[in-house]
C-alpha cells in the first residue's frame, strides 16, 4: 500500500481523515506527492509534468493539485 510516511497516513485511508489531519496535510504536503495521490487515485487524469505539457502546454500547481484532490475526496464521502 502506498503511504504518506511523515502523516502516518496511507493512499486509501487519506480519505477518511478528519479535517484538521488533512488541512496540516495540505500544509506540507509537496507537489510531487500530491501528483502521486492523484495519478493513483485517478489513473485516466493528467497529472505527471510530461503528459500536463503535452495535453495542456503547462503543469499543474501545488494549489490546483490541492483543490483537484480535495474535490475526489469529498466526491468519495
């Protein structure tokens, strides 16, 4: 099962984390793990740098990475 270690949390179980858990989670949380969560939380999205580029001309923020990811948890409640 892939894990966000440091928030002692796994992929599946982020899901069901209480608010404060994943507001400080979104406080640290980098980039690249949050393209981690999404590409295996949705893997037909676009999230990895090199398919952003190629299908959109940029890559995803930190913030809309926050803001995708936070709708696919609230649509999965």
């Amino acid at each position: 099962m892939r894990t966000f270690e440091r928030y002692n949390l796994n992929f599946q179980n982020i899901i069901d984390a209480p608010n404060e858990i994943l507001n400080n989670f979104f406080n640290e949380v980098s980039r690249e793990e949050l393209i981690s969560w999404l590409s295996w939380n949705d893997r037909n999205g676009i999230y990895e740098d090199r398919y952003s580029i190629m299908e959109f001309g940029n890559v995803m923020t930190k913030e809309k990475g926050i803001e995708i990811m936070r709708k696919q948890i609230e649509e999965s409640i």
